[in-house]
C-alpha cells in the first residue's frame, strides 16, 4: 500500500517533522473493542498495543498517560508520584477538545493543547509499539524510544493488570 492512502493527520506530520522511523497500519476499527480488536487485527501481542489515555488531577489540569493494552492505570499510584489528590479519566468530550482528536483515535501527537505525557517504564523494554497515529483504526509500529524521545515523556510505573 502506498504512504498516500495513509491518513494524514497531526500526529503524521509531528512524526514526520521528527524524522521518526514508523510504519503505518490500518485496521476496521470496531466501537468499544479497544487494544484488544487492534491487537487482533495487527496479529501482535495487545501488551504491545499502547493506548493513550487522556486523563485529569483534582485541579483540573490535563495529562496524558501511556499504558501497555493488557494494563490499566492506577489512578492511586499516578496521583502520589504527582503529588496530587486524584487522578480520574477525562470525559471523552473534554478528550476530544484537549486533543483534537475523536476517542478511540487518540494520538499523543499533536494534540491540540499541550499537555505533560507519562509512560509506563515497561514500554520501553519492548523492541516495538503499535501507538495511535491520529484516527479510529490507524496505527503506526515505532520504537518506544521514539516516543519518548518525541513527547519528552516522564517514565512511571503505575500499571496493573486488568
């Protein structure tokens, strides 16, 4: 498939502005079937598969986390390494303002306002990730590497299995 018929979104372009190796996937996105469907549909591992969670701390102040597909945040744990009372999920619609993009199609790059990016430290073990590129049923394989080095991402640890 030619680069042509991938989407071209902000996260396509932040990618290519910082000359990240990547390849691009498409799949048939399903609504609600999250890591699971894309794993399933890219025939990789869901702990490779690595969702981008928009969520918020008790001040209101927006932040992005980077989870493995198989794990989920504890909220309990994010919220003591920032010093902070809480952390909860953004609704979808506050997601969808902060980031410019549609839920389920969430990529941490080029969101629309800023925000501080934490990854779990164990994605970093992994030799590649499949991350949002910027659209429901888009993917692009990149080193975890990358990710990091591009959102100046802060490393935690606050994953537990689902």
């Amino acid at each position: 498939m030619s680069r042509d018929k991938f989407p071209v979104t902000p996260a396509m372009r932040v990618l290519r502005a910082e000359k990240a190796k990547f390849t691009p996937y498409l799949y048939d996105y399903e609504e609600k079937g999250g890591t699971a469907v894309s794993a399933r549909e890219l025939d990789v591992p869901e702990h490779s598969v690595v969702k981008t969670l928009i969520m918020e701390d008790d001040g209101g102040n927006a932040l992005i986390v980077l989870m493995h597909g198989d794990r989920q945040v504890s909220t309990r744990e994010l919220a003591r390494f920032l010093g902070v009372k809480s952390i909860t999920p953004c609704t979808p619609d506050k997601a969808n303002r902060l980031t410019g993009y549609l839920v389920g199609g969430t990529s941490p790059f080029g969101v629309r306002r800023p925000m501080p990016v934490f990854i779990e430290e164990t994605i970093l073990d992994l030799p590649e990730i499949y991350i949002n590129g910027g659209k429901r049923g888009f993917l692009v394989g990149m080193s975890p590497k990358d990710v990091e080095r591009i959102l100046s991402a802060t490393r935690v640890r606050v994953g537990i299995k689902q």
